[in-house]
C-alpha cells in the first residue's frame, strides 16, 4: 500500500537501525502518543540473557504475574522457548521496570494507563504510574521486538503514551452460538495486545443463557442447550482477563431478547409458554412483565448471584429491540399501564429499567444499557452504549449520561478496517459537545454479534480489524492516515498469529474442507475476491434464511471480510488511473487479471465434487468475465485507442451484476475493474454503489 508520507512524517516518526539501512515504519498498533527515535544510536538486543528488573517500590503480585505473562509472550513472539528470560536484580535487567503503584485489585474504570518507554542500546526503561499503565508499555515492547540482522531487538527510542478514551471495549456475543473458554482466552489475549482494556461478555439472548445460575438452575439447563459456562469457569476467565489489565462487564438481556430464560421459568414472560430456545434470528415478541412483582423478585435474587460472580462495577441489562406485541396482547399489562397512566410502551419500559436500576444497584453495580433505556427518570450514574449513532450519544450526554459509542463498529457487517478507521465518538453530533459533556462520552466498543459466526471463524470476523478501532480509541484523534494505519495493520496482523488466534490459519482449513481436496488454489484465488455479505444484507437476500442449526461450511463462512489482495489490487488501480504509474505496476495488474480470469476453468473442475461449492460457480464465472475485461480496458489504454461506448456499456453492466449477493458474498474486485473500463472509455473514474455487506 502507497503510504500517506506528509502525515506520517508530522505524526509519526520512523526508526532506523543503522545509517545504512533503510528506516522502517514501527510496528506499533496503537500508534503512540509521542514517538521519538534515536537514529544511529544501535538496537536492544533480545537475546538469551534478556532479563527484567522491577524497582523495589512496584514490586507487586499484580506486577510479578504481568511480567511472567510478558516474558511468555516474548517466547511466543520469538519462538525461542528455551531463551532463559527471566527476573533480575532491580536495576540490572536488559527491561527495568518503575511503577509508582499497584493498580487496584479489581480494575475500575478510568485508571491511570500511562507509561512511558525509554530505549537505548543497553537497557530499556518503562516507567508508570500504576499497573496497568507498566502492561500498556510491556504491550509496546512486544511489537518493537522484531528480527533484524542482529538478532531480536528493539530500536532505541522515546515513547510517551496515555489512552485517549478510558472505555475500549469488545463485545463477543456467546448467546447466539456458544464461545468456548479457549477461543474467549485467545482473543483477550489479542483484545491486550491492541490495548483494549474492557470485555463486554453478552451471555443471554433467545438462542440461548450461558451461565451456569446455582439459584435459578433451570436457566442454563433447559436453556442452553448444555453449551454454558460454570461459575468456575467465568472465575477463571474474569481472572484472566484481570491479569491482563481488561474488565469483565457481564450482559443479561431483558426484557426483550429473553425467549432463552422464559424455556425454565415462563411465569416470567409476557405472554403464554410453553416456551423453546429461539433458532432463527431476529426481534421476537416475548418479553418479560414488568408488571408482576415477582418478576423483580426473581431479578433480585438472579442479579445478586451474577454480581458475587462478575467483579466489574458495571452490569449490562441489554434493554434493546423490544417490539412490545406480548404487552399489547395482555389484558392485565394493559390494565396496568392505564391505572398508571403509561401513555405507550416506552413508558412501560422505562418503568422496568427503573425498577431494575434500583435492584443493580442495591448489589452494588453501576447499570449499562442499549440506548433504549434511556430516560430522564433514570439516575445519571447509568451507562448508554450506542448501537444508533453519535446524535444518540450526544443526547444522552447533553442529558447528564455517560456514553459509548458502538455505532460504526459492528464488526459483522463486514465492513473495511478503513470503513470503522474513519468513525470517531467525536464527530458529527458530538463534536459540537462543550467540553463537560465530551467528558461523559466515554469511549467505545465494537461489537461481534454471533448469528453468523463459529469458534472456527469467529477470529477472521474480528481480527486484524480489530485492531483499527482499538488505534481510533486510543490514540491521537489526528492520526488518521489509512495509508499508514494498513502498513501498520498489515504488520499487526500476523503477529497476533502467536496469540494462538486463528483469523490466518482458519481460512485455509475451511476452504480445503469445503473441497474435500489438498489442491485448492483455485478456490483461494477465487474467496481472496470476495466479501462476506453483512448480517443486515444477508436478512434481506431471499435465499433460504440461515438459523442456530445450519453449518457454516461455505465458502461465505471462510471468506474475510476484507481480504489483502483485493486492497493491494483496489491501490495499485487507482494508481494506475490517476497517472501515477511505477515500472511494473501494469504488468501487475495484468497478471492478477489473467489470473482471475483462467481461474474459472478450475474452480469448476473443483466444483464438481462438492456441493458446498456448486452455489460459488456464478461468482467464479463473474470474476473471469471482469478479470477479461479488465484485460480488455488496458488494452485500450495501451493502444490510446478510445473504447467503443457499446464495449463500455455492456462491460460497466458486468461489473454493476458482479456486484450483487450471489452465494452471500460479493465480488469486491468489480470496484477497482470498473476504475479500468472508464479510463478506457476517457471517463473521469467514478465509484458505483458499494455492494451491499450490511444496512
């Protein structure tokens, strides 16, 4: 990718090893927020002898257990397990480590994260006020430490760096297909890598209740399928997540998005049972009563249970999509809403969240919802996280709320790294926002939303993009440079293989099972085309609708939401076009065109015996007649021959068909191609509509 040099060189600073050699851009996501390089000054070396001091004031438990963690990672990150790193003297190791304090033993929002990072050829020096700021910088260490010609080293440098947003979350969703433990450990080992610093569990929707509850036993028995996790199990991952310097904050919907509670205990609904774990997805009718006391009662007991189990001060009652067509139907909730002249649904769920707020926070904890909750008589302690938008967060925070924005970050629509790169909690409504009322936007969360997602695919639906929206929350808001933020990503991406996660090595798996066959170049080529249709755009296709039960095995489910070679592919076209050609760059794009095109013939012979891949052949089709005329265009553009207007019509009508859902995914090469046809035909290059990945 062509790098934006005039930002990089105000934002950023590059590092180089020797006078001879050429500097490198650091891998480094999040980017700091001052980096500053001594050249010519040598590199750190990691070797066998790497050793790590603690000055005597932070030695704590807390401290001793992140170091441990880092020294595993280093092995990971070299493959070198029988490097002998170790502990030292304070003051005597390659890495010496000053922190002021402990963190608190249970993390609470807004700790001091900062740190600062000193490099030089003989030690390094990381410097914090607290804990969890020394884990931010071990965290920086790691993606300095690379191989070079002397070995792993890491550059001499200066680094000081804080968070920008104190809230940087991920949202896993273990409701709608089941997360198991060690795919919810790897990920939270990639979520500290990038600096996340919050991990909002979703454990309860229709398809399912995911915690084992020893009060409310038939919750997660007849719930769930059997797919739970035990008290035990969430300890451990809450202690995982902690020495990791990331928060636990638990969410059980209500009332809507309940069909999973109300298979055990339908006295609870809205509306007659019996009642059975939901398989389709959607917004269904059932919803809690939130006119029987006993509702409340169970909430207090079950609410009690799960803040002895979750230690974050933070509780997430959902509170989103409640279609209210139980309450409509019932007589007595109707009845109730007139003698307490509720004038609408709203009002009746607004006078739920307030009863559950007080329940929240007689157990001590600090209640989080969906925009839907919000309410002026809701006290301003609560949380809104922002599935809607900025205006929403904006008015939440003109009303005296804290927020965070999800917004933009839905990671199962598919969307670019560049697409979620370019939302930002302060733009449009917000930031208008006086200072005070920025103060309460807290900062943000994406979200992996699982209707469509495996503990096979789950890694490529969240990494490396992942790592984009962790950089938006934490760094500078001016550094903005896509250019620069995909070298950098590119880089990122597999280095996170050493976390054990998956979003490489997964793909090739898939792709070889859905052949039934070793040799499968041709379909590789074919899923390095292609997107995955968006949650939303794959409601409205009018296939046959996928539900809990139907197997991801097709080729939708192994293909990336944004492949490289398709970015690298969309660069070098648009380059071409605005007349910034480099020796080679036809010849390139030629080769990758004549790839595409021929690979039809054996993606077909492929086809043939499997018949997970008989729906593909369109698409396969598609991208041989775009890779020919692509071909075609350059052609033109080589001979300066005008293309003839019948050619350039019919072939922008390839590409606009090309570009529609075949197999829910999209051809995302059609974009670039059609860039070629309109050089061809002395057309100014113009986007057609986006394929559809999500509304």
């Amino acid at each position: 990718m062509r790098i934006g040099w005039a930002l990089l060189m105000t934002v950023m600073v590059m590092a180089s090893t020797t006078a001879e050699q050429e500097p490198q851009l650091l891998r480094l996501m999040p980017w700091p927020e001052s980096v500053k390089t001594v050249p010519g000054s040598g590199r750190l070396i990691v070797g066998n002898s790497f050793s790590v001091s603690v000055s005597a004031g932070g030695a704590n438990p807390q401290l001793r257990r992140a170091v441990a963690i880092f020294l595993d990672d280093l092995r990971r990150h070299t493959g070198s397990l029988p490097l002998d790193f170790a502990f030292a003297e304070t003051g005597k190791g390659q890495l010496q480590i000053s922190v002021d304090r402990a963190s608190k033993q249970v993390q609470e929002l807004g700790e001091d994260e900062s740190y600062s990072l000193e490099v030089t050829a003989s030690a390094a020096i990381l410097k914090a006020p607290s804990t969890l700021g020394a884990m931010r910088g071990l965290q920086t260490f790691l993606q300095l430490a690379q191989i070079t010609p002397q070995g792993f080293s890491v550059p001499t440098l200066v680094i000081q760096d804080k968070p920008r947003f104190p809230w940087r979350g991920l949202m896993i969703d273990s409701s709608r297909h089941f997360t198991p433990i060690d795919v919810v450990k790897r990920n939270l080992d990639g979520m500290a890598a990038v600096k996340l610093n919050v991990f909002h569990w979703h454990l309860s929707d229709n398809q399912g209740f995911r915690v084992e509850s020893r009060r409310f036993p038939k919750l997660h028995e007849m719930g769930s399928d059997g797919l739970y996790y035990t008290q035990e199990q969430v300890r451990e991952i809450v202690s995982y997540a902690r020495d990791r310097g990331i928060r636990v904050v638990p969410e059980f919907d209500m009332p809507g998005h309940s069909t999973s509670w109300f298979v055990g205990y339908p006295d609870l609904s809205s509306g007659p049972g019996p009642y059975s774990i939901e398989r389709k997805w959607g917004v269904f009718d059932p919803a809690m009563d939130p006119t029987r006391e006993s509702t409340y009662k169970f909430l207090d007991e079950f609410i009690g249970e799960m803040a002895k189990l979750f230690s974050d001060e933070f509780f997430h009652i959902g509170g989103d999509e409640v279609n209210g067509k139980q309450w409509d139907a019932n007589a007595r909730i109707q009845q109730f809403m007139h003698s307490h002249s509720m004038k609408n649904n709203a009002d009746l769920q607004a006078y739920f969240n307030e009863r559950v707020q007080k329940i929240v926070a007689k157990h001590g904890k600090i209640m989080e919802g969906w925009d839907e909750i919000l309410h002026p008589d809701l006290p301003k302690s609560i949380v809104i996280q922002s599935w809607r938008g900025q205006k929403s967060l904006a008015d939440a925070a003109q009303q005296g709320y804290r927020g965070l924005l999800s917004s933009g970050y839905y990671l199962d629509h598919m969307d670019p790294a560049s697409a979620h790169y370019a939302v930002d909690p302060f733009t449009g409504p917000t930031a208008g926002l006086s200072d005070t009322d920025k103060q309460k936007i807290l900062g943000g969360e994406a979200c992996m939303w699982a209707e469509y997602v495996s503990p096979e695919n789950i890694d490529s639906r969240i990494w490396p993009r992942m790592a984009a929206i962790a950089e938006r929350l934490w760094s500078p808001q001016n550094v903005t440079d896509v250019g620069s933020m995909y070298a950098r990503i590119d880089k990122i991406n597999s280095w996170l293989d050493a976390y054990g996660l998956t979003h490489n090595t997964a793909r090739m798996l898939m792709l070889k099972r859905t052949a039934d066959a070793e040799e499968v170049s041709s379909l590789h080529t074919l899923a390095d085309a292609v997107v995955p249709v968006g949650i939303d755009g794959r409601y409205d296709l009018p296939s046959v609708k996928p539900t809990a039960l139907t197997p991801m095995n097709r080729l939708v489910d192994a293909a990336p939401p944004e492949t490289v070679k398709g970015r690298q592919f969309a660069a070098l076209v648009d380059a071409f076009v605005s007349g910034k050609i480099k020796p080679g760059m036809e010849a390139e794009i030629r080769s990758t065109l004549t790839q595409w095109r021929d690979n039809d013939i054996h993606f077909r012979a492929l086809a043939e015996n499997s018949a997970l891949l008989q729906e593909a052949l369109p698409v396969s089709r598609d991208l041989s007649a775009l890779g020919q005329a692509g071909l075609e265009a350059l052609d033109y553009l080589d001979r300066a021959e005008k293309a003839p207007e019948d050619w350039k019509t019919q072939q922008l009508a390839l590409t606009q068909a090309a570009m529609q859902p075949k197999a829910e995914v999209v051809l995302i090469v059609a974009a670039p191609i059609q860039k070629l046809i309109q050089a061809s035909a002395g057309e100014a290059p113009t986007n057609l509509p986006s394929p559809k990945r999500a509304d």
